[in-house]
C-alpha cells in the first residue's frame, strides 16, 4: 500500500477502505508518511468530501493511534459532555456536580484555553492548590469517591488528531466537517464515557457561526458517536452574545459558585437544564425529559449539587473554602465602567468582540505557553433586549493594566449594537439531534 495511491484514489473521489485509513493514520503518527504527502490528501478530502463511513473510521483510527481509557471499573454508566467553546462558557462547572449529585458518574477529561475561548482546567485552578494532573488510578479512585473528577487530556489521547490539527492549521484544511467532527469525537472516545451528550455552539462567538453549519457538524458528531457504539446527542445552543454575564476564569468561577447557589443568570441556565436533561436521560436517572429537568432543580435546590462542588475541589488538593466564600478569589487592580451614550434597547452583544477584550486584558492565550492572568476579564451588565438609557453601565472590565483595558473598551462598545426596538427573545436552545 502507497500514500501516493490514497491521494490519487481520494483525489478522484472514491472512497477510502477502512484498512487505507488505518494505514494512512498510523503511518503520518508514526512519522513513516512525511508532511507533504497528508497535506495532498487532507486538501484531496477538502474538495471531495467523506462518506459516513470514511468519516467513523478515519475517527476510530485517530482515537486508537494513542491511549484509550476504559472505565469500566467505575460502577454506572458515566456520561460525558462536550462543548464546542464560546465566550463565557462555564457550563461544565455547573453541570458536572449537578450530575454526579443525581448518583451519575463524572470521569472528564478536560482541555486548557487556547485564544478568546476559556478552558475549564484554567477556571478550576482558580482554587489554591487544586490539580488535574492526576494518574489514572487517582482519576479512577476520585471519580469512585466522590463521582465526579475532572483531569487534564494525557499527551498521548489521540496524537494523530494533534498532529493533523497542526497541519490542517497551515494548510487551510481546517474548516472541512468530517475533519472537525473527527478530531472532536477522536479525543471524546478515546475518554471512555458510555454516552456523549454535545454542545454544539453557533453565532458571533462559535466557531460554527451559521446555525445551519451547526446542525451539519451536529448532526456528523452524532452519527460518529453512535457509529462507534457511544449513545450520542447533540444540543444547539446559542453564542450570538456571550453566555451568562461573566468572562474571564475568576469572573465564571464565581458565576458558577452563583448558579450553584440557585442564582445563575437565565442564559447559562437554560443551556445547563437543557444539557443535563440529556446527560440524565442517557445515566438513566430519570425516565422523561420533565423529570430529568426537575431532579436537576432539586440538587441545586436542596444544595447538594453545590456540596458534591465543594468535596470535588477538596478532592484534588483545592481549597474549598472558596466555593463557600469566592468574594475571597482575587480581584484585579482596576475596574473600568464601559459607558453606554444612547438610549434604546440592546439588540446583540458581538460575543467574539467580548472574547477578544478579554484576550487583550490576559484572559486567554495566544499561544500554547502563554501565561494567563486569572483575575482579568469583563462583567456584562446588560444583555440582549434589555432596556438602556445614556450613562448607564454596560459592562465592567476588570483589568491589571490601563493600556490593556482602554484597548478592551473599544472592543466592548463596538460588541454593543443598539436599537430603537426591544429585540424579540432568542432561544437558547435551537435545536436537540439524536441518532
């Protein structure tokens, strides 16, 4: 078998057999097929597509070019959830307790922020001395004690999708959908979970910016999972402003802590009832959609789901007498009041706009080693359809640098669009794909 015979075979549009694809993917991870010859063929499947099929193996051979988790060993059916990033995204340090409080169990694997989109690890070690750096017999040993443990991806989860990222990034192959969906559902099975609840995002702020694309790349991830034998859903939901009020690790921490204690904003939510719904469904500890919804009321009601937070962060070496009293999280220096000058209402927040001020201010990463300020970051105090008059604050940077929070405030007001007309309310929720 030759590369050289795959890419002319691809390049004419006909399908890859199962054993063309695990033969390309083995030998790129290896080092045996060199640069040149995947950049042909990733352009090759650019213009002429994947089958199905092409796309759910090319997915298994990217998941078994590293290490696969098996959790077997826990007892339950343990449930992960995926989102495809956005601004202001702390849907997982909800979710996850709330979860493991209905006796569902929690094993994640869960990434560092890379640009204006947020990584859970980064807001979790927020907390003094708490880690993701966990063997796989701690993982396995937290996630018995507590139900619940989240621990940073090991560098071999799926080295053939971190060497083909790479080169998708320089090559402009990056935006073709059997190749995103396989790079995200490759590290999702390689985690282990028995079923797979997705945030797919779209608007300003997602990387699928047009609903229909969305769908599409749900609707991909779906079969992907299922095809794998992973009971698989996908949920829409909307970043066309960024999602709750708060943006930077610190801010969503306490946000989190907020919505934890039964006042999270409606936004956030609404995507978090809407994911868990599916996430009890799939763990089995509810048997319809309107008693899945209530058991999630009651943990945060009854504040359990707040304590099994507490116990997860003492678990792995955090101080969690900051879940109890986050007022004691660092603040940054300044605070700087974005002013708005007209009457009206707020039509849209331009979520990438916010993102990229929070980049500005420290808040995220341009590269892989720089160094995030966990303090920074922006405080939204006007949303979507509410009623604004001049003077009043829109937002509040919170910043350790004054040059870097003028530049942050430019990028806010331009993300503010006003109106005369109170916009008609947006759904979160757009749409749910299952198999």
């Amino acid at each position: 078998m030759r590369m050289y015979d795959l890419i002319q075979k691809k390049k004419q549009g006909t399908p890859l057999t199962k054993e063309e694809i695990s033969f390309m993917i083995q030998g790129y991870t290896k080092g045996e097929i060199p640069d040149y010859q995947m950049s042909a063929m990733m352009m090759a499947i650019c213009f002429q597509g994947m089958t199905d099929a092409e796309t759910l193996e090319l997915t298994l051979a990217m998941r078994d070019s590293g290490d696969v988790l098996d959790l077997s060993e826990i007892p339950g059916k343990k449930v992960d959830k995926h989102s495809t990033g956005g601004v202001g995204d702390k849907t997982s340090l909800v979710l996850a307790p709330m979860i493991a409080a209905l006796g569902i169990p929690v094993a994640k694997m869960s990434g560092r922020g890379l640009g204006h989109t947020g990584g859970t690890i980064d807001k979790l070690e927020c907390f003094p001395g708490f880690t993701t750096g966990l063997t796989e017999r701690q993982f396995f040993d937290a996630v018995k004690t507590v139900g619940m443990a989240i621990m940073g991806q090991t560098a071999n989860l799926a080295p053939a999708d971190k060497k083909l990222y790479a080169l998708r990034d320089v090559t402009a192959t990056v935006n073709q959908l059997s190749l995103i969906a396989g790079s995200i559902m490759s590290k999702k099975l390689a985690s282990g979970a028995d079923a797979i609840v997705l945030d797919v995002k779209t608007g300003n702020g997602a990387f699928m910016q047009k609903e229909e694309d969305a769908f599409a790349l749900a609707r991909e991830m779906v079969r992907i999972g299922n095809g794998a034998g992973r009971e698989t859903v996908a949920v829409v939901t909307d970043m066309d402003q960024p999602l709750g009020n708060a943006v930077g690790n610190i801010l969503e921490v306490k946000e989190a802590i907020l919505s934890l204690n039964g006042q999270g904003p409606a936004d956030l939510m609404e995507v978090v009832y809407a994911l868990g719904t599916r996430m009890a469904l799939l763990g089995g500890a509810a048997a319809a959609p309107e008693e899945a919804l209530e058991k999630l009321k009651q943990v945060i009601i009854n504040g359990s789901a707040l304590e099994k937070f507490k116990e997860f962060v003492k678990n792995q070496g955090g101080d969690d007498s900051f879940v109890s009293n986050p007022q004691l999280l660092p603040n940054a220096k300044h605070l700087l009041k974005v002013e708005n000058t007209q009457s009206g209402y707020v039509q849209r927040i331009l979520a990438q706009e916010v993102g990229l001020a929070s980049l500005v201010l420290g808040g995220g990463r341009t590269t892989k080693d720089s160094v995030i300020d966990l303090s920074v970051g922006i405080l939204l105090e006007k949303k979507r359809g509410d009623a604004v008059a001049p003077g009043d604050s829109l937002a509040i940077i919170y910043a350790n640098d004054m040059e870097k929070a003028i530049e942050a405030y430019g990028k806010i007001v331009r993300a503010y669009e006003i109106g005369e007309e109170k916009p008609a309310p947006v759904p979160m929720v757009k749409g749910i794909v299952t198999g």
